[in-house]
C-alpha cells in the first residue's frame, strides 16, 4: 500500500465523521432514513455499529458534497433557508430527523417547504419508495411542531454530480395517515434495537449494501421481489422489447441504404453523411479445431478468462397461476 493510500485510508473516515457530527449518536435514537428503510437495518446497527469501506464513505462524501454545493447555489440565488434542523417527536423524542434544506417564502412566512436532497449515480423516473417515505416523516414531525397554520410542502431535489443534471420531485404535503404509520415503524424499530422483539425485515434497493444481509431471513430463500425491484424488471423487460423493435427497424433502414449504395458509396446533403465501405475478409483462430488438432499448443496460448455476474429478466407465471 502506498503511503497516499494509507493517509486517505485514516484521513477518509475522519472526515466523514467530522461531516456527520451533527448527527450525533444514532444508536440512541431512529431517525427519518432508519423508517424509511429496513427495521432490521436499523436496529442491528443500533445494537451492533460498525464502520464502512472506503468505497461506502466516497458515496456519503459525495452527497456531502453536492449539499455544500447547492446550498451555495441557494444562498447565491437569495433564497432564505435552514440547514440540518433537527426536528423531534414532542412526545418520542427517539424519533427524530436532520431536514437537509428548510426554505422559508420570509421570515414572517407561515409556509415552509422541505428539499430532501439525494446524490446519484443517474436520476430514476420516479423516486424510490424510501425516499418519499424519509420525507413524509420530516414534514409529518415538522408539523407536530408547528402552529397548525403553518403551511409545510416538501420535494426530492436529486442530483447527479457525475453528468451534471438534477431532477426535482415536487409537491408533497404532509399525510397523518402515512405519517402515523411511520411512526409506529418507528417504534417498532425503537424496541428490537433494545430487544424487546425482533426485528422485522423489509427488502429493497439498498439490500446490497447491507451489512446485515449474511443472516438476513428474507435473503434465505428465494424472496418475493420488493417493488423497487420488480418496477426496475418490468421497465428492463420493456426496454429489452424496444431494443429488439429498434434493432429490426434498423435493419430494415440499413437494407434500404445499402441496396441503394450497392457497394463503396459516400454522399451528403441537408446535414447526413453517408458513408458505405468495404471490409477486407480477415482469418480468425478456430478455438475449438485448435483445441481438437492442437491440444498441445491450446493449452500454452489459452489464458483464464475472468467470471462476470449474469442477470438473466423473463416473463414468469407461477406454478398455481399456470393450472389455473
């Protein structure tokens, strides 16, 4: 290891720390992103903390990162706002959130409106299901703790640093009914970290980040699909239907151009070029006549060639369905 790499490998972990200081000590209490996603996450975490790679702490970094940068943006723009408010429950104070953005219209203002920020490696056509139950707990507290006039909106501003784009998921209100249910998920988080019961388990996008997910008895067996995932398949699956009716119109049009350039052709006219070459015929080694004439020479040119993960998506009837 080199001596760079050693230096980041303390200093990375130290200033993560120093950026979620604010945060305080979470094994104490359940906060927004504890709801919003797996109980069993969150009271193992509680009950056993332990440190991230240095991969997982570049992730958090970044969304640190983007914060500080738009909350420059918003300051340089005129916009009055809060960051990092800390809202608890008036009568559970375990249950709390840290609001990333808290804009106010003035200051007299009785409408506030709440920006959930998430940084991305390429922005979803919605937002997922934990983000949006993250934010209807910070505006269901929020208004726990304000006069009952007080208007209170909320959005998912998502950003991806990497190509440079942004999407705001906008106009959510609050919900007592989605709220109290939270809160009782909430609760019940509260009580498997001291553990009062155990915990129960939700499966979703994040479950490859886990560190808990060795054990996980909804990982034990083949498991019902979250929603996230299942929508991400069905969207795969449609895609993977456009590509073959795009591939085959392609074909169609190209068949159509070549017949027309009946060989080597260029033209252009009204911004299209066309260009028409020929490929000389080439020689390619026969792997399997080598390895049936040659087994000898096979095996001193041949190399390991590394193993890949295989995702394999597909219509599936369920056995009852079928007889059915």
């Amino acid at each position: 290891m080199s001596k760079l790499a050693a230096f980041l490998g303390r200093a990375i972990p130290t200033h993560q720390q120093k950026q979620s200081s604010h945060l305080g000590d979470r094994t104490g209490y359940v906060g927004a992103s504890d709801i919003a996603g797996c109980p069993r996450k969150a009271a193992l975490s509680k009950q056993n903390p332990t440190g991230h790679n240095i991969k997982t702490l570049l992730r958090f970094s970044r969304g640190h990162a983007a914060q500080a940068m738009y909350a420059d943006f918003f300051r340089t723009g005129g916009a009055l706002f809060e960051e990092e408010v800390e809202v608890r429950h008036p009568a559970i104070p375990e249950i709390r959130c840290h609001i990333d953005f808290l804009f106010y219209a003035n200051r007299q203002t009785k409408r506030l409106h709440i920006v959930e920020m998430k940084s991305t490696a390429g922005i979803p056509d919605e937002p997922y299901a934990s983000w949006v139950d993250q934010l209807h707990v910070q505006m269901g507290l929020l208004q726990l703790t304000l006069d009952p006039s007080v208007e209170i909106g909320g959005s998912i501003l998502v950003v991806d640093l990497n190509a440079g784009t942004y999407h705001e998921f906008n106009s959510y209100t609050p919900n007592r009914l989605v709220f109290d249910q939270l809160v009782e998920k909430g609760k019940h988080i509260l009580a498997a970290a001291r553990g009062e019961c155990a915990p129960r388990t939700e499966p979703g996008i994040l479950c490859g980040y886990c560190p808990f997910r060795t054990g996980c008895p909804s990982h034990a067996v083949a498991l019902d699909l979250p929603r996230e995932i299942l929508d991400a398949g069905r969207k795969y699956l449609e895609l993977i239907e456009q590509k073959k009716a795009l591939e085959t119109r392609l074909d169609v049009l190209k068949n159509d151009i070549l017949t027309f350039a009946d060989g080597t052709f260029k033209g252009a006219s009204d911004g299209i070029l066309i260009n028409v070459t020929s490929v000389a015929e080439s020689v390619m080694i026969d792997s399997s006549k080598l390895k049936r004439n040659y087994p000898d020479i096979y095996d001193q040119v041949t190399k390991p060639k590394a193993g890949f993960v295989k995702l394999e998506i597909k219509p599936f009837m369920p056995p009852v369905a079928q007889a059915a």
